[in-house]
C-alpha cells in the first residue's frame, strides 16, 4: 500500500479560541514591549505547529507529524478501536471532534485522540491494513455541530 497523508480537521472553536488566546500577549505587547513580544510570539508558535498536523498510513504504521516533528507512531496491527470522542484534553487535532484510538502496547492498552480531515477515507484505510478494528465514529448532527462546521 502506498503511503497516505492526511492532514489534521481544523475546527471554528479552536480557531477562536486561538484568536483570543492572542489578545491577551497583544495586550501585554503593548504595555510591556518586550515581554508581551516573548508572550505573543511564543503564543502564535504553538497555535502555528497545532495548525499543520499530518497523519500517515505508511508500511502498516500510523505517523503523526507536527509540522516537521515526529509525534509518534502505531502499528495499525495493534489498533483494537476506533470510536468518536469530543474529549478536550491536549491531543495532536486541532478540532474537538476526534477519533480515539485504543491500541495495544506492551502488557497494556493506551489510547490517542487524533482529527483527520477526510475521516472515512482514513477510517476505511486503517481497515484495509487491519480489517479486525472495531469503528464507531458516527457523523450525526447535534450540539457539536453548528450550521456544517466541527466544534
């Protein structure tokens, strides 16, 4: 299978909150020049790096890449589950609508959130690697939901 990238669901909610998150080192910009300038462009580099957020099937692996930093990977073999979840614990996804995944490591299982843009393609190739995966990632429309965007 060829390798396939998939870049990270970015959601009006944390756009926005972003944005406000900004207003404050703006602020503190403008009081205290240098300080607020550390402040703010600190601020706008971790808002950058959560922005490009790439996810690759490749060699029956799952890469996830910040910008040009490895995140970590899984071997699509020991993904046991793939369910939605709206947690809004830190997570490599810029949108609160994510996939959870549940994989075996070692003795134990551990999980990670993660919110590709084209879900069902990618959904649909972690099954052609590893048919056995349980999914449950209903699409329904409700309170996460507003007009057509993701929260």
């Amino acid at each position: 299978m060829n390798s396939k990238v998939y870049r990270s669901r970015i959601s009006v909610l944390v756009t926005g909150i972003a944005m406000v998150i900004l207003i404050f080192p703006f602020i503190q910009m403008i009081r205290y020049a240098y300080e607020g300038l550390y402040i703010f462009g600190g601020t706008l580099i971790l808002i950058f790096l959560f922005t490009k957020v790439d996810y690759m099937i490749s060699d029956g692996k799952l890469y996830i890449k910040l910008w040009f930093i490895p995140y970590g990977n899984i071997d699509i073999a020991d993904i046991v589950s793939v369910e939605r979840s709206y947690n809004p614990i830190s997570a490599p996804a810029a949108s609160l609508k994510r996939l959870r995944i549940r994989f075996r490591k070692g003795m134990g299982y551990r999980e990670c959130l993660i919110s590709p843009d084209k879900e069902q393609e990618f959904l649909e190739n972690l099954k052609v690697v590893n048919p056995d995966i349980y999914v449950n990632a209903p699409d329904n429309e409700g309170i996460w939901r507003i007009w057509d965007w993701d929260i």
